[in-house]
C-alpha cells in the first residue's frame, strides 16, 4: 500500500493501524497540550453547582419545575476572549429540573462556548497545523490516541453522526465508540450562531437540532477535542462507520450501508404521511378501536365528492344537535316569527332516518345524499344551517306543542344515530374542518373552514395547485385546561432486530394554546399548539397557561390528580395511546422495514376530548428536538441518552437498563392493550354499509314502515 500523504484507502485493518501509528507519530499539536485530566474532564460529570442553588421556595414549587438561584450574567460577548480564559468555570449541572430562565441560560453557555472552541483563531490554527505538522506528539497523547482508535476499530466501535446531536456523541464516547467525524463539516453555522446568541436574550438557543451537552466543560477541553477528533479522522477516515445517527433520511444513501451497521433511519415510512396515514388506519380491521379523525385526500376526485357528502351530514347532525342543545340552554331555536321554514325540521328528520334505516336494515338501499336528486333541496338546507350557525336565525313554529314534539322525536332519533357513529361526540354542532398540507409540519399551512365554498376555495389556491393536502374533521370538544386546548406530543421508538419492537417513552409533554378556546374565533393561537406558533403569542397567554405554553406529562399527571382525574392516564390515556401507535406500526410494517439493525425515533401528536379520550392527530418521522423550550431540551437529553441504553446497551445484554422507554411490543410481548374495545362499523357517512341500488318508491315504503318500528 502507497500512502499519497497519508490520504490513500487500506486494504486491510492491519494496514490501517500501521498507517494510523506512523501518522500519528509523525503529528503534533500546534499548540501547549493540557495536562491528561484536563482532557478527561471533558467527560466528567459534577453532581452538585455552586450556579444552581436550590431555594426554600422549592417546597412549593409546580410539578416537575425546580426554583433555582439567578445565574450570573455572561459577560463574553467576543470570539476575542482569552484563549483558555479565567473566567471559564466549568458548567456544573445540578438536577433535571430547573427555572425556565436558568436552565436555558446554561443551554444558551453551553453553546457559546462551543462557538468559542471552534472561532477563536488559535484553535482554528492548531486544528489546521494538526492535519498538516510533522513536530513530535507528545507520546503520551500519541499512546491515548492510537490505542483509542485500534480499540474502536477492533471493536466495531466507530460511530458517525449527520447533524448537531453531542449528547448521543457524548454517550457513545463513555462506551468506549470513537467519532468518525470530518474537521473540515462543522455540524452548525458556529458564526451565525455567535452572532445570533451575542445579539438575542439569554433565553435564545437558535434553531439548533438538539439540546447541547450540559457536561462539566471549558473551551480548553473543546478545543482540545477538536484537535484530537482532527488526529483520529487521520486514523479512521476510510473505515465504515458502525453506528451512523441522523433524523433525515435524505442524508444518507441506504444502499451504501452494510446490514450490520446501526443506523437510525428505517423504510416504509408511509404512515408519516397525512395522506397515506389516513389509508393505514382506514384500512385496519373494525374489531380495533383507533381513534383518528375522518380524513380525505383531495386530490382524488372521488374522495373530494365523499368529503362533500361527509361534509353535508355532519352539518346535518350538528343542526340536530343544536336543536336539542336549546332545549335545556337560554338559546332560541323557534318563533313564531322565525326566518327559517319548518320545512327544515322535515328535512333533517327524513335524512337522518335514511341513515338508520341503511345501517339497521338487511335490505339494500340507497342513502338519498348519495344521489343528486335532492341537490337543490341540500343547497337550501346549508343556507338555513350556515343562518343557525352564524346569524343565530330562529325556526317558524306556531305553538310550544309543536315545540315540545320536535325534542321529542329528535331525541330519539339522536340515540339511535350515536350508535352509528363513533366520532359523533367530537364533531360538535358547527361543522368545523382543517385544511393541512400533507408533508408539513410546526402547523405550516394549515387552515381552519367551516362554510364548503371557503374550504373548496382554499385548496384551489394557485399556491396549492402543486401540492397533496388533506381536509380533516376538526375535534370540536377538546380537553381545556385553563380554558385553553391542548395536545399531547409521545415520543416512539422502533427497532428493527427481529423481531421488530416497540418502544414508548414515559416521558413527553403538553402543548397550550395561548388563547380562550372557542369554535368562533378561527384565529391559529386558538386552535394550534406548535410551538413555532405559541413562541409568538405566549406572552400574550390566558392566566393559569404555563410561561412556555408547555407542561411535561408529570407534570399533567399532576393536574389531573388535582381535579380528581388521576387514575385517567394509566388506565386510559396512555394504554389507549399504546395500543393506537402499536395497531398502525403493526400494520405498516409487515414487510421488511429496514436494514438488520435500523432503529428510528418518532413523534405522535395527540388530542384528548373531554372524555379524556386520546385522538391520533399525526405521526411525526422527524420529531424536533430543538430546545426551543426548557421543558424540551431537558426530554430531549433523557431521551438521546436513553436511545443508546436500548440501541447499543440493549442488544448486548437483555437485562440492561432502558431508561424511561418501555418495550409494549415484540413477538412474544403485547403491553397496554385496552381491554374496552369499541367494535363500531367504519365511521364514514358517505358509504352505506350495503351494496347500493336506486331507491324506489318500494324501498322508501319500507323506510317508512322501518321507521315506526325502530321509533318503539
């Protein structure tokens, strides 16, 4: 083998640490080398702080959030600052909870002195002269560093990784893995990151991808890494990676990795899409209770007519609704001088034991919406429902007996079709719809319609001609707290060694709107929680809401234990959150999902009604990590740590620890299952459970006869 400037492939590992010995050898540092505690320091973990002190306040404290003692003010605001500064006192971390303000202060250090190490133009040097300088190595550094490496690669111990994730480079370090990382790609903007922390308060953390590491540190060790990490790319550079960690699957070309490398992307991600998700969950057996609101792809032309049809009924039973509502409410459905025909009330009747009749009966027969007969008498019926709806318009009724007989019969009636429909609590009473691209997320793009002509408008935008988008029954009765709604965000983990498991994390957390909840008001600050949503308005937030507009689950856990809920979530919430994200995972991945050993993180989203019931929302393959607040930096670190436990610890030894994810599937193990099932027909009112034909005059005699039957 020719080495061409140290620079040339090996054919073999032998080779390779041959090479790797003479270069190193023949290396050296640009600069003083620190003494060895120093650079193990790096790594080092303090228990207690100085900087977080806690206080006596702390015994009243909210579930989950510590009180801590103000941090200092952080006086470096150059690149130009000491090139191993006095000042840099180590960040010493304390406990996982904190204040708001200091916690994301020690993120927001964290990052500056990463910037540091990578800027200041001593270390800029001394990382450049490292590849380049053939002065002698300490040879203690030179015994560390190659013995590191031929231990890694003996091993099978080289891991690489696609973004800025240092907690997971941090724990693969303390297992003995080596980092496989090229000095010339810096995995952030480190000059547009000074200058936005430089510029911004010190709760700013910028668009990182994940939460720095808040291990013991100063810029030294940094820098000191820096250049070691400069010397082992020399040595491993040509070797294949045995762990290769990234969140975006375009990064990477699957067919150029060997199916014994871990790597945490898998295939078959259909469920990730809006689209194809809706189709998953369509397409798995009745005798499983998913909850996931009806869906519709627009751009097939015949979903689009099932959505109108769909649309049309649901405003049928929200019509209903209301009327029965007014009967125990200060609302005024009937006058004697109302603007509305009692012909609505007839309408809605028949309609809706059309509907019965072709769910309970064995004769074939059509649903009269489902014909275009009755067109013109539909567009009247959305006119007198959009004047309820909107105007607050009154029905003309001559007399309270007539009154008194419209409850009777609609109260039954609405019975009979709760039977039928198993989203007929969530739908409300004003026909409510959510329009979403299907491939976006952080609630880009979204809007929320109630009026046909307004939805049907939105999607034919010029900006949305290109593009796949869903329309979604928006959940009317959400769970409030503080009067405001909320959604739940459960992180997933998936590997693939055969058999496929499932895991779910324990821990996650809530998101606030920031606004009153009212189905009035279609403004994003009611209605969407994303965070790139909420940082906006938070401030502007309903008393009760949480700073950030977010809670951890213990600290919900505590919430519903304080209004006499507490048993809700382990015998409800999360089993029915397993047994929904294990059903669809089952389902899509009944083919081969991937390479041997992938594994991959996701991020579902969830609405709870009133009921506590948890509703699927969306199934996230690139769930943010970003540490846009305390609440996620701090599950973020847990996680990442905790996704080594169960990909790298796990495999080697059944009994090692897993952190906070629990195994709910494998082949020989199903956890959480809800033992309540709601067997219920597929619950989409544009498809008659029968075979159709067109309704005759016979048929509609024995809708008639079938009526006075079901009515007793």
């Amino acid at each position: 083998m020719q080495s061409n400037g140290g620079r040339s492939g090996f054919k073999t590992k032998s080779s390779a640490l041959r090479w790797a010995k003479r270069t190193v050898s023949a290396a050296g540092f640009a600069g003083k080398m620190v003494e060895k505690r120093t650079r193990d320091a790096t790594f080092k973990r303090v228990e207690k702080s100085p900087l977080l002190k806690t206080t006596e306040k702390n015994a009243r404290r909210p579930p989950g959030v510590a009180i801590v003692a103000a941090a200092p003010a952080d006086k470096s605001s150059t690149i130009d600052d000491e090139f191993v500064g006095g000042n840099d006192e180590p960040l010493e971390t304390y406990e996982p909870t904190w204040t708001v303000e200091n916690y994301m202060r020690l993120l927001r250090e964290s990052l500056m002195k990463e910037c540091k190490s990578h800027l200041n133009d001593s270390c800029r040097d001394a990382v450049a002269q490292s590849m380049t300088s053939t002065s002698e190595l300490e040879k203690d550094a030179v015994a560390e560093l190659v013995k590191r490496a031929t231990n890694a690669i003996q091993g099978k111990r080289i891991f690489s990784i696609h973004g800025y994730y240092p907690i997971i480079a941090e724990e693969l370090k303390k297992r003995g893995w080596v980092e496989k990382r090229n000095p010339n790609f810096k995995p952030l903007n480190y000059e547009y990151l000074f200058t936005t922390l430089t510029l911004t308060n010190s709760r700013s953390t910028c668009n990182v991808k994940s939460p720095p590491s808040l291990t013991s540190t100063t810029v030294e060790s940094l820098i000191i890494e820096n250049i070691e990490n400069s010397y082992l790319w020399l040595i491993i550079k040509d070797i294949s990676p045995n762990y290769i960690f990234t969140t975006n699957r375009y990064d990477i070309n699957f067919n150029k990795i060997n199916d014994v490398t871990i790597f945490s992307q898998l295939n078959n991600l259909s469920f990730c899409s809006k689209v194809e998700l809706a189709g998953t969950v369509k397409a798995i057996s009745t005798n499983v209770s998913i909850k996931f609101p009806r869906t519709y792809n627009i751009s097939d032309t015949r979903t689009m007519d099932f959505f109108i049809k769909d649309y049309r009924f649901t405003a049928l039973l929200g019509s209903l609704k209301n009327i029965l509502m007014s009967k125990n409410s200060q609302k005024t459905m009937f006058s004697e001088n109302g603007t509305i025909p009692y012909e609505m009330i007839d309408f809605i009747e028949q309609r809706c034991w059309e509907f019965v009749h072709a769910y309970q009966t064995e004769e074939e027969s059509d649903m009269l919406w489902f014909t275009t007969i009755l067109e013109d008498c539909w567009n009247k019926f959305m006119v007198w429902y959009y004047e309820i709806i909107e105007e607050l318009s009154t029905i003309r009724v001559c007399n309270t007996f007539q009154i008194n007989d419209i409850y009777e019969r609609f109260d039954g009636l609405e019975r009979k079709i709760k039977t039928f429909c198993p989203q007929f609590f969530i739908d409300g009473d004003t026909n409510l719809w959510i329009v979403k691209p299907s491939n976006r997320c952080s609630g880009i793009g979204i809007t929320l319609e109630r009026r046909l002509n307004n939805i049907l408008k939105t999607i034919k935008e010029p900006s949305k001609l290109n593009k796949t988008y869903i329309i979604q029954k928006y959940i009317e009765k959400p769970l409030l707290i503080f009067n405001v709604k909320v959604d739940l965000r459960q992180y997933i983990l998936v590997t693939n060694t055969y058999p496929m498991q499932i895991w779910m994390y324990k821990e996650g957390y809530v998101r606030f709107c920031s606004k009153k909840f009212t189905v009035q008001d279609l403004c994003e600050e009611v209605h969407l929680s994303n965070v790139r949503v909420q940082s906006i308005n938070r401030k502007y937030r309903v008393h009760g809401v949480p700073e950030e507009c977010m809670w951890d689950f213990a600290q919900f856990k505590e919430y519903l234990k304080s209004i006499e809920k507490g048993d809700k979530w382990h015998t409800s919430i999360y089993p029915t959150i397993c047994e929904t994200i294990s059903t669809i995972l089952i389902k899509s991945f009944k083919q081969n999902i991937g390479k041997t050993f992938a594994f991959q993180l996701f991020g579902a989203d969830f609405i709870l009604t009133e009921h506590f019931e948890p509703w699927l929302i969306e199934i996230n393959s690139n769930p943010g990590l970003n540490p846009t607040t305390s609440i996620i930096a701090r599950i973020a670190t847990m996680l990442l740590k905790d996704i080594i436990k169960v990909t790298v610890d796990f495999p080697l030894n059944s009994n090692a620890e897993t952190g906070l994810f629990e195994n709910i599937y494998s082949d020989t193990l199903v956890k959480h299952c809800n033992a309540e099932k709601n067997i219920t027909k597929e619950y989409y009112y544009y498809q008659s459970p029968k075979k159709t034909k067109q309704l005759n005059k016979q048929s509609h005699k024995g809708i008639e006869q079938n009526k006075k039957k079901i009515a007793r």
